[in-house]
C-alpha cells in the first residue's frame, strides 16, 4: 500500500522534476561556497554545503530511477498487451474448441440412438437362429473389463 | 571533482535498478469442462442373456464409448497444441 502510493505520487511528477532537484542541490552547494566568502556567513556553510550535496545525491538518484523505469514501464505495458491478445486467443480457441466437442458428442450419440433403434427393430431376426452360449457373455465381460481395475 | 561525478553516476545506476516494478506473468489457461470428466468404463453384458441382440446392444454402445474418448484424447491434443502455440507467441 505505501509502495503504492509512492509510486502514484512518483509518477505523477513532471520529467523535469528530478533534474531540477539535482541542479538545485549543486545551486545550493555553489551558494554556500560563495558566502563561504563572507565571515559573518561561514559557520552557516558548514550546514548548507552537506545539504547541497545530499540534495544533489537525491535528484540524481530518483533522476537515473525515474529513466530507467519510464523504459521498464514501456516494456511491462507492452507485455501486458501482448499477455491480454493471448489471454483473449486462449479463450476464443477454448470456446471454439467446447462448441466442436459439443457436435462431436452429439454426433456420436446419435449415431448410437440409431444403431440401438435397428437392434431393436430387427431383435427378432438376429435372435431367431442365434443363442448366446453363457461363456460367449463371459468371454466378452471380461474383454470388457478395464485390465488395469482387475488386476488391481 | 571526478570522484563527485562518479559517486554521482553511481547513486544513479542504483536509482535505475532499485526501482523496477516486476514483469507481469502470463497465466496458463483453463481447459474447457468437458474434457475434464473422465472416460467411463465399457458396458458389460447380463451375464442371464442368451440374446445376442441383447449382446449387441452392449457392443455397440462400447463402440460409442469408445469414439466418445477418442475424442477426448483427440480434443485434449488439439486443446494443448493450440495453447502452447498462443503461450509460446507472447515474448
């Protein structure tokens, strides 16, 4: 959250904003030296001199920051855009994908529902000439049952 | 003087690295809910029937079963291929 709202606040500043800080910082230093000059002002410099300089440190610190993030900020948009097409790709091709595996079913079982119609409707030839012996039943069970359960 | 302005260069490389938001990461996507369900097992015969109609019935809805999860199989190889194609696109 505090990171947050330092990064808001950060981003806010104009790009001139830091260089000017750093400039002002060296400014100070620079005026220090001069009244430096002036006996009356010396002790004062003392203070304003590592002031100058701190500020200075500062500005160019958040200055070289500042650069290098507005570049990486580029990069994590232009990510980001990238990262939503294929975001929204991925979705397109799933419900491409959930329609044709919704026809297929369909097709299958139908094909199914018309097979078992014309089993039933021609029960009586087939089972006219035929009798299942039991180990036929038994033999197709077991061909049926998933080896990987049964030897489990 | 050359050591002010090589502090200064520096403080101002620390600046750049110091401050980098991470890279924002691409998510693997969902697969569609059907083929989440499993395959079910094949049907088996009424182990009293001697009709081989009743036989048939039992095999055929096997056979049915059977593209139903070829399908699947089919469907998760096309699902996987074209997501790792759309993944592999984003760098």
């Amino acid at each position: 959250m505090f990171s947050w709202i330092i990064e808001m606040i950060l981003s806010g500043l104009p790009e001139w904003f830091w260089p000017a800080v750093a400039v002002s910082g060296v400014m100070i230093y620079l005026f220090a030296k001069l009244i430096g000059n002036f006996p009356t002002f010396k002790p004062y410099t003392f203070f304003i001199k590592p002031i100058g300089v701190l500020i200075t440190i500062f500005g160019v610190f958040m200055f070289g920051g500042a650069g290098v993030t507005a570049i990486y900020q580029a990069q994590v948009d232009e990510m980001k855009a990238k990262i939503a097409k294929a975001e929204e790709e991925s979705k397109t091709a799933n419900t491409n994908l959930q329609t044709k595996i919704v026809t297929k079913t369909k097709v299958i079982h139908d094909r199914q529902v018309v097979i078992q119609d014309r089993i039933v409707k021609d029960a009586a030839i087939i089972d006219s000439e035929c009798k299942l012996d039991p180990l036929a039943v038994k033999d197709l069970n077991s061909a049926a049952k998933n080896p990987l359960k049964v030897a489990k | 003087m050359k050591k002010i302005l090589t502090l200064l260069f520096v403080i101002g490389l620390t600046g750049c690295s110091s401050m980098l938001a991470p890279m924002p990461k691409q998510s693997w996507p969902d697969t569609p809910p059907d083929l989440k369900i499993a395959c079910d097992d094949l049907a088996l015969l009424n182990e009293d029937t001697t009709k081989l109609s009743e036989a048939l019935k039992v095999i055929t809805a096997n056979y049915s079963q059977y593209y139903t999860c070829k399908d699947k199989v089919d469907n998760w190889l096309e699902w996987y291929n074209t997501q790792q194609k759309i993944y592999n696109s984003v760098k």
